[in-house]
C-alpha cells in the first residue's frame, strides 16, 4: 500500500516537472520578426527633383552648395525594422534641421501601402513612397506653410 502511495506521488512529480519544462519559454523566441518588405536593403540617393516639372523649389537649388557630397547619401533599411542614414553628414543634418526626412539612432521604419513612417520616439514622419524592383522614390513636402510644393527623392538599390 505504501509503495502504491510513493508510485502516485513521483508520478504527479514527475509530471510536475514535465510541465514545468515544456512551458518554460525560451529567451531566443523573442526576436523580432523580420520584415520582408521590398525597401530591406541599402538604398543611393540618385537625385532630387521636383515633383511636378517646372516648378521651382529654392531649398532644392541649395542643395548642392550646402551638400555637395548629398548624392553619397545611403539609407539602409534593416529587416528588423530599423532605418540608418551615412554618406554625407551636411545633407543628414540639412535633411533633419529642415524637417524633410529625419533618421536618428534609433529610427524605426515601416511601410504601409505606399506610406513609408518613421519612428523617432514618440515622433512619427509619413511620407508617400514609391518602390520598383530596384528604384524607389520618396516624396517629401518642402512647403512650410501654404500648399504642399512636393520633392521626389530617388534610390537605387545597391
């Protein structure tokens, strides 16, 4: 009788343990997901044009004077959802210090439809984008008040 009592009681034991460890979860399985969107991967800034042909943008036109390396510029898009910008530091800071396009250290992006929104803090920037294979195109608003006078920014993947 007493070994009957001991077998049941390692049996719930035994159990016991059993289902400690399955439902112990692992800290690995907490990784982000990667994001499979066609804008993962490092991107050259091209050019950058008017929206509409003919108009004349003064900010664009002072790009070169300001920038001149501004065609060095890279973004990288991670498939961790995180976004970088390197290759000339006067166009980052032209880019920020104008509200344009702002990437920080910790910039997170994500693109919804043909919404590319970046995420510093509690700051969202939504900006229209446009992706083709290997060309892409992000068109900024440069008016600061008043209607909208648009800019298109193009990429090529590297």
């Amino acid at each position: 009788m007493q070994l009957i009592k001991k077998l049941r009681i390692l049996s719930v034991l035994a159990l016991l343990v059993t289902f400690a460890i399955v439902s112990c979860k692992d800290k690995d399985d907490d990784t982000t997901p990667e994001d499979k969107n066609e804008i993962v991967g490092s991107w050259k800034l091209t050019s950058v044009a008017p929206e509409t042909a003919g108009t004349t943008i003064p900010a664009l036109a002072a790009i070169p004077t300001y920038a001149p390396c501004y065609l060095d510029l890279v973004f990288v898009f991670t498939s961790q959802n995180k976004v970088t910008v390197s290759g000339c530091d006067a166009a980052i800071t032209l880019l920020s210090v104008s509200g344009y396009i702002t990437v920080g250290s910790e910039t997170t992006w994500k693109v919804t439809g043909d919404k590319l929104v970046l995420t510093n803090g509690s700051t969202n920037q939504e900006l229209t984008i446009k992706q083709n294979g290997d060309q892409m195109s992000i068109i900024i608003n440069t008016a600061t008040s008043g209607p909208a006078v648009n800019a298109v920014l193009l990429f090529k993947r590297q």
